[in-house]
C-alpha cells in the first residue's frame, strides 16, 4: 500500500466534501446537567505493519494483539468525560493463548469541552504481539495447527493527547463524541486538531532487552458532519488527514553504551462513522474508526501503526446526585474553565 500517495488523495477530495454543509445552521439540546453512564463494547484491532523492499524482494511482517474485544466505561458530567477500557478474558478472541500468546489491553482517557475547543488526553498500555501474517513469511505454516511467531515481552507505553477547534459554532461535537448533545437540525464542520504523544517501547529478546522511545506531534485537518433523521436518530461520518514529525531514541539495555536518534515524518490519516439512537434518557448506537499512521525509514523500509474498531454502546442519563453537583460547583468556582 503506498499510504504516501493514498493519504495525498484523501487530502484533495477531503477539501472538496460537504463543503455546503459548513453553512448550516442547527438548534442544539444540551444534557450537560445531566450524568450520562455508558457500556461500551468495542472490536479492538491495533497492529503495526513493518515493510521493506520491492517486487520479488519485497517483505512485510504484521504485528498484532490476540485481546481483539474490549469492554469500557463511561461517564460524562458537564464539560468532562472519562473512560476506562480493558480486554476481558472471557470474552471470545482474547483467549487464544495457546496460538498467539497472552496480551493485555488497557487505556484510560479524558476528553474536555471549553467552549468550541476539544482537548482530549490519554493514556494507553498494550503488552504481547504475535506475528499475524505467518502465511506470508512460512509457506508451510497452517492456521490451527501451528502457533504463531510471538513478542510476549513487547510492551507499548503511549501517553498522549490532541487539541481541536470547532470552526461551526452551530455544529455539535458532544453529540457525536459523547452524545452530551443532540442537533435537531443536520449540520457539518471543519475541525482543525494538533495531536502528541510519548509512546514508549520495551522488548527482550533471548533475555536481550531493548528500549525505543518515540515522541510523535501532528497538524490535521478533518470534517465532521451530524445528519440528524427524524427526531432521534443520528448519522455522523467525519474523514481528517494529516502530517507531522516523529523523533526517536533507541537504546540497547544491555548495553547502555549503545544508542541511536532518528527523525522521520510522517502521514496520518483517520475516519469513522457513528449511528445512533437518542432520547432524553436511554441512548444506544454503533461506531466504526479506522487510525492510522505511517513514516518512511532508511533502505527503502516503512512503518505503519494502524487501529481500526468497532463499537457498541448503551447508555443512560440520570439527575446528579447532590453531592457530585456541589462538589463540581465548588471546584468550577476555582478553575471557571470547568
């Protein structure tokens, strides 16, 4: 896949789509005084595609996660929205150890609405990888029979946040995010969003430990539309594209003594499609997102890091309890922000 030349084309025709929309206008509904509780289940494929040469010479190896289902958490309360995730072991897919070894998945994010900004931060802890494309690098190797060339030790630390602005003030981003919202009236926007993160990784091998640490930073573009149907249903796709740097620092544990800094850029691109179903109490609906990122290495070699998902959500919204309404007031008056 040449995502260089795939992610340009997104570029050109992400300019020239739903440009009209921008100039609606909508009536929005606000559950900001109410406390909204989710369940979340969500499809969880995060890998990282490692490729090198061309033609005959050509070789890639897939790197991926056996957790494949996570369940989360939410809860929303005015301006603030926290969510906690982790991998069940129960749940079909994330007990295949025998094949592909055990790995774990966890993350914990917090996403805030000042006005027409969004700023969102989190942190993210994935642990054990197998090679999932060994059909392509042992011809003989046969699924259910032979277990997979597996990382148990490979560990990814990645703590990270991104900043967005609203350029519609009609436009309702809760609605889609969180639905803290709900738009009567259909309506699009422009957002422009700077992405980080620190992602740390550690392996060992042959008892061999190594350490690569990445500090990643993005400009992107995206547009967001909500078509409301009726009086509560909601279609939202949303498309953004990017570039940016990454800087690196690899060091060989054993041997200190050992280290290498890189700089790369890079090309980012994401999408999704959320439907949902919504009434002043009981809400529920599905996402699709794909993200993902890529940069050229030396030798004619590219790294991508993608995540794709799907989820499922139920929620409910409630009157806040006393004590978390005065509490909540109490701290507003320090930080108005809030």
């Amino acid at each position: 896949m040449n995502f260089l030349k795939a992610g340009s084309l997104v570029l050109f025709s992400l300019f020239t789509f739903l440009v009209k929309a921008q100039s609606d206008t909508v009536n929005t509904k606000s559950y900001a005084d109410q406390v909204m509780i989710r369940v979340n289940l969500d499809t969880n494929i995060e890998n990282y595609v490692f490729s090198s040469g061309e033609g005959k010479d050509a070789f890639e190896m897939d790197l991926s996660i056996n957790n494949k289902t996570k369940t989360s958490f939410s809860v929303d309360y005015r301006i603030i929205s926290a969510t906690v995730s982790f991998s069940p072991r129960f749940l079909q897919g994330n007990n295949e150890d025998a094949m592909k070894g055990k790995s774990s998945y966890t993350d914990l994010s917090f996403r805030f609405f000042p006005g027409r900004l969004i700023q969102n931060v989190y942190y993210k802890n994935v642990n054990g990888f197998y090679v999932e494309n060994m059909e392509d690098l042992s011809p003989g190797w046969q699924e259910g029979r032979d277990p997979y060339i597996q990382f148990p030790d490979l560990r990814v630390q990645t703590f990270g946040g991104s900043t967005s602005y609203i350029l519609n003030k009609n436009f309702s981003a809760r609605s889609i995010y969180t639905q803290g919202e709900w738009q009567y009236k259909s309506s699009g926007s422009w957002v422009p969003f700077v992405d980080y993160d620190l992602t740390i990784f550690r392996n060992k091998i042959d008892g061999i430990k190594s350490k690569e640490t990445q500090y990643n930073i993005g400009g992107n573009i995206g547009y967001f539309y909500n078509w409301v149907i009726g009086k509560n249903v909601n279609i939202s796709p949303y498309l953004a594209v990017g570039i940016g740097g990454k800087f690196s620092s690899y060091r060989d544990v054993q041997n200190s003594g050992t280290k290498e800094n890189a700089q790369y850029a890079t090309i980012r691109m994401q999408g999704g499609l959320h439907i949902g179903y919504n009434t002043d109490r009981f809400l529920f609906g599905g996402k699709m997102n794909f993200k993902s990122y890529a940069y050229d290495q030396k030798n004619n070699q590219t790294v991508e890091n993608n995540n794709l998902y799907g989820l499922l959500y139920i929620g409910y919204r409630f009157a806040p309890p006393k004590v978390v309404k005065n509490t909540y007031d109490k701290i507003q008056k320090k930080i108005p922000v809030l």
